[in-house]
C-alpha cells in the first residue's frame, strides 16, 4: 500500500528513456519524506518493554537489522533513511536500554 504522496508515482515514468533523470531521485526523498513518520510505533500491540543493548562503538546504521528482527523498527531500510534525515544520528549511546516495539524511531534514537 502507498501513501497519497506515493499513489500518483509510476517508476516506468522515471527509466532510462528519461532525459531528467533526477526525476526519480526528487520523486523518491518526496516519498521517503512523506511515508517516513519516525514517532509512529513499530508493533503498537506488543508494549511490554525489555533490555536492549548497543555495544561500545556501534553506529546507528550498523543496528538496522538487529532493530527490525527485534521488531524494533518495520524496516531496517526506513531506519537508515531515517539516519539520514536526523543531525545527531551518529551519536549513540553504548549500554544496555530499556526499549519497547511501542517507540517510534525518533524515540529509539534518543533513548
């Protein structure tokens, strides 16, 4: 399913026929940018919380799939794009944390 945003985009629209090929890069940070809400919950029905730990050195983009197999964030894709998005998106801190799949990504990273 597609967001509004999303609805109206057709990759063959964007190929290599097309003369502006920075179509399909606009097209698609519109998209990532109206489909991405970093406070919405990853598994709204599963609040209980739990222990999760990020090691000494560990990079925010370097968790991503550990976070989605945790059903922490939907996907470990969004996630990194979310990284992009965000200033301090580097900054971690090791140790362990108490985290739950009600969070949204904005609050993963702060926590």
């Amino acid at each position: 399913m597609r967001c509004a945003p999303c609805a109206g985009y057709d990759a063959a629209m964007v190929g290599s026929r097309t003369r502006r090929p920075w179509i399909g890069a606009a097209l698609g940070a519109a998209c990532a940018t109206a489909c991405l809400d970093a406070e919405a919950p990853a598994d709204p029905s599963r609040p209980e919380p739990f222990e999760w730990s990020v090691a000494p050195g560990a990079r925010a983009a370097g968790l991503a799939d550990r976070l989605e197999h945790e059903g922490l964030v939907r996907s470990a894709f969004w996630w990194k794009v979310y990284l992009r998005t965000v200033e301090d998106a580097g900054c971690l801190k090791a140790g362990r944390h108490r985290v739950a799949r009600t969070m949204g990504m904005a609050e993963l990273l702060r926590t």
